[in-house]
C-alpha cells in the first residue's frame, strides 16, 4: 500500500534550511498564534504586496526557510455559528496542494488551532486532510508505479501523535484501496485476499468464507444475492471473518457488520438510466471495517476485543438471479419476502449480524454496529453525511450521540435518526406467508423514511429484535449509513474517504 509518513518533529528550528524538510507550510487563523517571529514577519511582508496572503493559500519565496518556500493557507471563518474542525482540513489541504504543485516532496506542515473544544483536534484533523489529499488510487499506483506525492509530512507533534496518525492513514489507505477500486480488479475474491494481504503479519484472527455450500447454509440471505454471481469463479461471494484480541483483561467488545457488494446492478431490479455507474464503490461499509481492524492491529488498545464480519458480493443479472416475490429464511431463522433485489446490502447485513449476535451474547458489554452504503434516501435527507440509527438499547446507552460528538471532533460529522415503530410497519409482509418483507418496490429516495426503516429490517432478520430493552439479553446495535459519506465530490467516482474509520476508531478509544 502506500503509506504516507507523519514524522514528529520536535524543534521548532526544523523551518529552517538544511533541517531536511523542503517547505513549510502553515495552516492558522493568524499566523501571528505560532509564535514564530520568521514566519510571522514574512506573512506581514508578504500581505502588503499580495492581499491574497490571509485569504487563500498563497506561496511566499522565503529564504532561509525549508526549501525557500513558505507556504501560509489561512483558516477561514472559524468563529461562524456553524464551523466544524473541517475548516481546518480544507486549509490543509489547500496548502497541501499548492506545495504538491511547487515541487514539495518533505514538507512541513505547521498547525496553529484555536483554543475553543471543537477544535481540540485541529491538528490531527488537518494531517490526516492531508493523507486524503494526498491518495493515489490503486489503479493507477499498480499502472504507473506512483506511491505518493510526498516522502514525509513533518509535524510539530509528539512521537505518539504521529504513530497514531500513521496507523489511522494505514488503515484508511486500506479502506480507500477496497472502497475505490474497479470491480474486476476488486471483485469479491479479491477484496478478501487484499486484506488477507494486508493483515499479514499482524496479530489479527482472520478466516475467509468460501466454500458455496458453507455460504448457502449460514449465509442463506448473503447467498440469494450472489446467486447468480456462482457462476463465474472470479465473481463468487466471500465472508471475510477478522478480531482484534489483545492479552489481558477485555472490558468492551465492539462488532462490526459490513457490507461489501463490489457491484450492484441491482439485480433483477436491474438499475436503468446509467443508475449502475459507480456501483462498484457500494463495498464502502466493509472497506471501512477493514481499514479500522487494521487500524486496532497496529496500535493493540488494550481492554477492547474487536470483532467483524465482512459479506462480499456481486449482485449480477443472469438465470440464476434471485427475484423479487421470493420467500428465503435467513440465519436467524427469519423468514424474509424479496421486495426488491436492488436493496441487497440489507440481506447481506442481515445474515452477518445474526452470527455476530450469536458471539454478542457471550462477550464482555457488546456493541453491535452495521456499516453501509446502504440508501440513496439518506444522501437525500443529509447530503454528505453520515447517519446514525440505533436501537432501543443504544439509543438509552446514548451511543450514537457520543458517535455523534466524537465524529464531529475529529472530521466526520454524523446525524442522528431516530428509529420509529412506524418503521416495523413498512416490514411486515401483507401476504403473512413471510416474517417480514425486505423492502418497498421502490427507490429508497422517493420512499418516506427511507434510510430509517432498513435499520427495523435488519433487527428482525438478524434477530436482534430479541434482544431488545427489556428482554432477558438486551443487546445495543447502531446502524451506520454511510452512503452520502463514502466518497468525496463526485458520488460517482470521488475519492473515498474511508469514513467513518476515524471516528469510529475513537469511538473504540
């Protein structure tokens, strides 16, 4: 993969020429709060022959300075009602870009943050902006041989700052790589042995699911979407199985669902219009999970137990395709009434999350999660965001409204939706031959709680439902809809961003 190196740097000296770094770059509301004389009588000097400087990200020549460049790109409306920590990634970034383009390999990135709580993170925020910046798809790495724009990013930050930063961007690196690539160099078998690759040598428990009789047995929904998919050998479904166990006491245990469709023509509900382009990024949920679990496996916290299960699957057209009207009981044991077969990723979240229940019930304060792009409703109700739906259970543990904050602290801000018993309505099959129904035979975009009511679909198919408030076993589950929050600019073919990783890893933390 190609990782990009956060280096501490712990002398402010290093902004000088003949320290190793070849620009400096500065990321603050007034460059006056680094409290470095240079750069802040340079900025001065500059602003009166260049008013863009304070502005925009603007190049002044410095001599004397790393590389005679410094670099000021200005943190923009900080103060606004409404300002997140973002400002400060669309600073870096926008000072990262113009280094890249001066010729920049080492630069130096200097962050001055504010002082108010929401932006207790700027700094890490505005590298890891730089990390996203700074990613080259796969495609074109394995085409050309391009690794990376930069050798190093230097930082003014501890040594523990950085070995964090750098096992967060490894695992985002992993995450854009699933996430971002074509569906043939992608596919379902090849995601799998992509991670299998990437967790070589590591202390993570993985097992990969491949067998087609295992899979129908105690993948049944999971299957009925790869159906047609069997028959091509390199489009065969795959469950990749991973955990994360440190030695010593476990005080919390966090399981993930993620669906990895790595390509959606919607099945016999065949996707029109163009509606296929870009399908094969509906892997975003379980790239994300692979990314963390790789992630944890570099930085061991101790006390969590981590665990994933990750359902990889081409939902293709042929004979063979599974067809709305269709009756399939799940893993649960859940008998589930096909209402579309383009809302696969709701069965294929279904089945993991019953075998991720089964481990719940035995562990140490379980929480569950299921990761996806799973709705075109929730970019229409949020746009770019992340949504957050949770249980009963959840809900009164109030785990999506720490989410909720820590996300926001660290770059990736999520909404909170509240699950209604109007959603278990829209799951009941009208025919009673089934236990509930998989969805509408409509777009999730034009359906009236469209983003909320998947979450009521998976409780019961999975059977979490069982585990409710005031059963004998509650268990917490949040559902995490990451389908407007997946790529960044064009929904189609934007850069991945890997989120919610970050602030999921927090989360954990």
């Amino acid at each position: 993969m190609a990782q990009i190196n956060y280096v501490s740097v712990n002398d402010p000296q290093a902004i000088f020429e003949g320290e190793g770094w070849d620009a400096v770059v500065v990321v603050a509301t007034d460059v006056s709060t680094l409290g470095i004389d240079e750069i802040t009588l340079l900025a001065g000097h500059g602003a009166n022959i260049d008013h863009r400087v304070g502005r925009s990200a603007t190049m002044l020549l410095a001599p004397g300075l790393a590389g005679g460049r410094l670099i000021i790109s200005p943190v923009l409306n900080s103060g606004d009602d409404y300002a997140d920590v973002r400002v400060y990634s669309d600073a870096a970034r926008a000072g990262i870009n113009l280094a890249k383009q001066a010729g920049a390999k080492k630069p130096l990135l200097l962050v001055a943050s504010n002082s108010e709580q929401q932006y207790q993170h700027a700094m890490q925020v505005a590298a890891l902006a730089v990390g996203q910046e700074s990613w080259v798809a796969l495609e074109r790495r394995e085409a050309s041989g391009d690794v990376s724009d930069f050798e190093a990013i230097g930082l003014l930050a501890s040594d523990d700052q950085c070995q964090a930063l750098n096992a967060i961007e490894a695992g985002r690196i992993l995450a854009r790589d699933l996430c971002g690539t074509e569906p043939e160099r992608m596919s379902a078998p090849a995601f799998a042995q992509y991670c299998l690759d990437a967790y070589q040598d590591s202390d993570l428990k993985v097992s990969v699911v491949e067998d087609r009789d295992v899979l129908e047995r105690d993948y049944p929904l999971l299957s009925a979407v790869g159906r047609s998919s069997f028959a091509v050998a390199r489009h065969q479904p795959r469950v990749v199985k991973v955990e994360y166990c440190p030695e010593g006491e476990i005080n919390a245990t966090y399981l993930f669902a993620g669906k990895g469709v790595v390509y959606d023509t919607g099945g016999a509900d065949i996707k029109i219009a163009g509606g296929m382009a870009g399908m094969s990024r509906d892997k975003g949920g379980a790239a994300a999970v692979a990314g963390l679990m790789k992630t944890l496996s570099i930085l061991k916290p101790k006390g969590v137990r981590v665990v994933a299960e990750l359902g990889l699957v081409r939902n293709s057209i042929g004979s063979e395709a599974f067809v709305t009207d269709e009756i399939i009981t799940s893993h649960a044991g859940v008998s589930v009434r096909i209402g579309n077969t383009d809302a696969e990723g709701r069965l294929v979240l279904a089945d993991l999350l019953s075998h991720l229940r089964a481990k719940a019930q035995t562990a140490v304060a379980p929480q569950m999660f299921s990761v996806a792009t799973l709705t075109g409703h929730v970019v229409r109700a949020y746009g770019g965001y992340t949504a957050l739906v949770e249980n009963s259970v959840a809900r009164q543990q109030g785990v999506a409204d720490k989410m909720q904050s820590i996300g926001e602290s660290w770059g990736e801000p999520a909404e909170v939706s509240r699950l209604r018993k109007e959603d278990f309505s829209k799951i009941v099959d009208p025919s009673d031959a089934a236990d509930c129904i998989s969805s509408n035979n409509g777009p999730s975009s034009a359906t009236a709680r469209g983003h909320q009511y998947p979450a009521a679909f998976l409780l019961k198919a999975s059977g979490l439902d069982q585990h409710a408030l005031h059963s004998a076993q509650p268990i917490a589950y949040t559902h995490i809809d990451i389908a407007g929050s997946a790529t960044e600019g064009d929904p189609l073919y934007g850069k991945p961003t890997a989120a919610p990783l970050v602030g999921l890893f927090n989360y954990i933390l």
